[in-house]
C-alpha cells in the first residue's frame, strides 16, 4: 500500500502555504500514473482526476524539514522538497538557477513532500502532528 504525506512550514501565510502544497503535489505525483484517477464525466461537466491515495498535509513538530528531508532520502522515499527560493519567483529558469548544484543547506527549505510504502513513510511521519 503506498501513502503520501506533504509536511509544510506552519508559519507560512495561507496563501503561501496553499500554493507550497499545491507545488510539492504536482511534483510528487508527476511520474507516478498509477496513482491518478481518470477524469470523469459529469452532465455537462467534466471533473478532473484525482489522486488515488490521501495526502496527509502535516506540521513538522520538534522536527526540522531538512532533518526530515535527509531521512526521506536515507529511508528510499520518492521526495520533493520545495523551497523559498522557488515560491519567489515567477520565472522557472531563475528558480532553476537559485538551486541547481546547491545542498539543502544552501536553500530555504519551506515544505516537503514524500510518498512511497505505507510502512516507510509511516516511520517519518508518524508522530507529526496534523496541520490544522
């Protein structure tokens, strides 16, 4: 069973937080088809796909997100991590340009997401509390 969790910087404003989630989605799931659904045909609309799994949108504790980023890495989970760097700009190749070659010690890290086995992602995530 595979599960998916995005743990964000709580103190982000809503606007942000919501755009950092929607990023760190579209990232995750961008080479894993199996896990969307088809669209789905309403009358006289058309409904867009989904992801087939729950997205536990999560608050990193005690926990720091390039603590968190470095055991997703070590543990084998796929992972996304998105940063200030690229939520301050509107140009793709000035972000590419901010982080190519850097370390996530060279970066603002503000969220990341993570999906892979049940058990493994269960491991990271499990004693985070839910954001709220």
């Amino acid at each position: 069973m595979v599960k998916s969790a995005i743990i964000i910087d709580p103190t982000l404003p809503k606007g942000l937080l919501a755009n950092s989630v929607a990023c760190i989605t579209s990232g995750l799931f961008l080479d894993d088809k199996e896990l969307i659904g088809t669209e789905i045909q309403g009358e006289g609309i058309a409904f867009i796909p989904i992801t087939k799994i729950p997205i536990l949108i999560l608050h990193p504790g005690l926990k720091s997100l390039k603590e968190l980023c470095e055991q997703a890495r070590r543990v084998g989970l796929k992972y996304m991590a998105f940063t200030k760097e690229a939520q301050s700009t509107t140009n793709y190749e000035e972000y590419v340009n901010r982080v190519e070659g850097k370390s996530i010690e060279e970066v603002n890290l503000i969220g990341l997401g993570v999906i892979g086995e049940s058990k493994v992602v269960n491991f990271l995530v499990g004693s985070l509390p839910m954001l709220r």
